[in-house]
C-alpha cells in the first residue's frame, strides 16, 4: 500500500497460469500511478503498462484485472491469452513466437 493513496507510484507484479496448469504462470508487471504523479513525471514520454487509479485501493487494481481477463476469454490458447495482455502488462521473461 502506498503511503498516500492520492499521489501514488507503485510496480505491481502479478502471477496469472491457466486453469489446470499453474505451472505455466507467467509474471505480469505494470505501474499503478496516481493523476498527480503523472504530473509530476518528465513529459513527452510513452505511458505503457500503466494504470492510472485517482485513489489506491487494492480492490480498484483487482477488478481492472479481472476486465481485462474478461477481455481475453475468446483467446482459444494461454500464448493468445499472454500476446493480449502484454499489451496492458510487461510479461516477465516471457518471448512470443508468431501467433
């Protein structure tokens, strides 16, 4: 938990596997940040995995997760499932072939 939960920068690293076969889990990192440590970050610069929450809260952090997991479903393989959310969180040394 941040020390303010209004001006916040923090790297979340999560562990996600499909059902049946944890032992494919892959390490996603993201940053959540606050709107006023935005400001205070050097401008003109690219913003990736990213989320940008006007209040930490954990709660906040897991539903947007679990939207962004819900967005994935049509996925037919966990490669398709990774390629999609390496788009919103860093997977940790991970490489994708051509999907």
């Amino acid at each position: 938990m941040p020390d303010d939960r209004h001006h916040f920068r923090i790297e979340i690293e999560v562990m996600l596997a499909p059902v049946g076969r944890e032992s494919d889990d892959v390490v996603f990192s993201f940053s959540a940040v606050s709107p006023s440590a935005l400001i205070t970050d050097p401008m003109n610069a690219f913003i990736s995995n990213t989320l940008v929450l006007s209040e930490f809260s954990w709660s906040e952090v897991r539903r947007h997760i679990e939207r962004l997991l819900m967005q994935v479903q049509s996925c037919s393989t966990w490669e398709c499932v990774a390629y999609r959310l390496a788009g919103y969180m860093r997977p940790l040394g991970l490489t994708f072939n051509a999907l």
